[in-house]
C-alpha cells in the first residue's frame, strides 16, 4: 500500500476552473472520504488520482512516485465504479481476473488470487455464473474482488453503493468496513451519502466549489464545522441555524432567554449565525424558550422522533423529541438549548467564530 499526496492541485476545463489549488496527505492504510453536493468537484478529484481526468496544475504522488503524466494502470491503483462495470459474457472469476490477465500474470497466480478474493468476499459459490444472474449487492462484491485481486497500491471508489437499495446499502457498507479492516488498504471514497462517510471513514474531507472546507475526523466536522456550509452539510437533520446581530457582550438574545456567548469577539450590530443541533433542544417553560411555535411535521423513526417547529422565522426548527414523545402535529411547544454546545458563525463568511 501506499500514501497519496496532492500538491496545488488544479483542473479547468478551457477558461473554467472547477478544481482550485487542493493540497491533501492521505497517509498508508488510511479511509479516506470525499462529501460534497453534486458539482462539487470530489469525483473530478477522485478521477485525476486515478488518471482518468488530466491534472491542469499541480503535483501528485502516489507511493512517493510523481504520477502526473502517468496512465491509468501505470499507477497501480484500483478504482470501484458506481455502475460496477462487468463484463457481461464473463463469468464473475473471469471478470475478477480480467486484469491479472491483461498483465499476462501467470494463470496459476490468477486462480490463487481469484479465489482468495472470492472467499474473502464470499462469492466462492457464484464463480461461475455471468453478471445478469446475480443481484445488485453481488455485482458489487465482484467489482470489488476485481479490485484486490490487482493487489493494487490504493482503491479508489466512486460512489459505489448509489445504484442499490437501502437494505443493501448497509449491509454493502458492512462489508467494504470489514474489508477495509482486513487488508488495511489505503482508499479513497467518494459520496454524497453522510451516513457511509460518518461510519467508514477515518477522515472526511467536505468539498465546496472544488475548494476543501474541511478536512478532519468524522466526529470532529460534526461537532466542531470550521463553516457555515459544514454545520449545514454535515449531519442528519441538518444543524438549525438562525441569523442574530451580535450584541457585543458577553450574551445573545435568543427568543426570550439570554445565551451566553463566552470567547465570541466580535463588535455590537455585527450579523453573525448561531447554529445548534436538533439533540442538543428540549422542550421547556414559555418563559425560558429559545424558539416557540407549531410543530408543523412529526417524523417518528424507530429509534428517533424528530418534530418540525414553525416559529415563524425563516426556516423551521429541527427537535429531537424521546422516542416515545407523545408530541403530534399542532401541538404548540416550547423548545431551549444547551448553551454549551451552540456554533457561532460569521454571517458574510461562513467561518466559525467560536
């Protein structure tokens, strides 16, 4: 295996620039995700690594090796399409050997590897049938065991899981988790799905715009965003937020309670956002409310029940209620936070305040 390295990294398309100068260390052995909406640049990314889109600027090293003019399989890297991209007249251990095969490796290498591949992915049984007789979750699996027959020095996925459904999701992220954890294989991931980021990776990097707004630990992004567009991306529901000019003390009028608002310098009338979490509300006395008003949508999940207040701002208000809340649409409810984890956010910028 083998880190990656990204230095200045730039692509445009004729005058367009759609990657802006990204610098990135992805160390051996590391998960490695990509998030950002549609257009954001991470697939772009994720294709100049694997040499399917050409580098404008910058420099990028696999395994230490400069790799900019290098073709795809000269940078011994594998990549997992979203649409698996199988053969469809190969058998599964053909198409997992197609590689080795186009490399003239020793046909007695390819069946060992295969078949390694095979047990650890737990397709022994289906070597022998074509793409069309198999599901979506076990073309899945083939593609992969394509990839590690390759024994290649990063894999390289993008956006593997979108085209299945959601019981297959889980139990497919299950699997990539454990592979993972086997081979320790240094990958790169691109979504758009925060719960695959938040469980597979060891960082998560949040594109915007083809600039990096933040890179870091899962829990880290979640509960320190470094930006506006992080609070509001990462996390499910997304982060209530709430435009306030700032009063230049040391509190913050929030409905009818005074937050404080301790190491957050910034000078009277100053419009900045307070952001907090849909589990970090409570119901409480008309008095001390924060927010107040209809819950306009219950959502009742299992295990979670979130209620949706209209308190007549601009945007509603997310509350994470017990599971086993009576709460129904139309009640009139009064909700507080817990003023030690709210986010502070510079309203013209973006950029975390506190």
């Amino acid at each position: 295996m083998a880190g990656i390295a990204l230095s200045r990294i730039r692509k445009s398309y004729g005058g367009h620039t759609v990657i802006h100068g990204v610098d990135l260390d992805i160390a051996e052995g590391e998960f490695l995700v990509l998030v950002g909406p549609s257009g954001c640049g991470k697939s772009t990314l994720l294709r100049m690594i694997a040499g399917l889109e050409e580098i404008t600027g910058g420099e990028m090293r696999i395994g230490g090796r400069i790799v900019n003019a290098l073709s795809p399989s000269e940078r011994n890297i594998a990549m997992v399409f979203q649409d698996y991209a199988l053969y469809p007249h190969m058998t599964v251990a053909e198409n997992m050997g197609f590689g080795l095969r186009m490399r003239d490796e020793n046909p007695q290498v390819i069946g060992k590897r295969v078949k390694e591949a095979a047990d650890t992915l737990k397709l022994a049984p289906l070597l022998e049938r074509r793409p069309g007789q198999l599901s979506g979750g076990q073309r899945q699996r083939v593609a992969m065991g394509r990839a590690i027959v390759r024994a290649p020095q990063a894999f390289l996925f993008d956006e593997p899981l979108s085209n299945l459904d959601a019981g297959l999701r889980v139990e497919m992220r299950l699997e990539i988790a454990k592979l993972h954890r086997r081979i320790q294989a240094t990958t790169v991931y691109v979504t758009h799905d925060q719960v695959e980021a938040m469980t597979l990776a060891d960082r998560i990097v949040v594109m915007n715009a083809g600039r990096m707004e933040q890179v870091g630990p899962p829990l880290d992004l979640y509960h320190r965003p470094a930006s506006l567009f992080v609070a509001r991306f990462i996390g499910s529901p997304t982060m209530n937020t709430l435009s306030l000019p700032a009063s230049g003390g040391a509190e913050l009028a929030v409905g009818k309670a005074k937050v404080p608002t301790p190491g957050l310098a910034v000078a009277p009338g100053t419009p900045i956002v307070l952001g907090v979490r849909a589990e970090d509300l409570s119901p409480c006395y008309p008095d001390e409310a924060w927010f107040t008003g209809e819950l306009a949508m219950v959502e009742r999940l299992g295990g979670q029940t979130f209620g949706y207040l209209d308190s007549g701002g601009e945007r509603m208000i997310t509350v994470e209620f017990p599971r086993s809340s009576p709460v129904k649409v139309g009640d009139v409810v009064s909700v507080k936070g817990d003023a030690e984890v709210l986010h502070f956010f510079d309203e013209e910028s973006g950029r975390r305040l506190n």
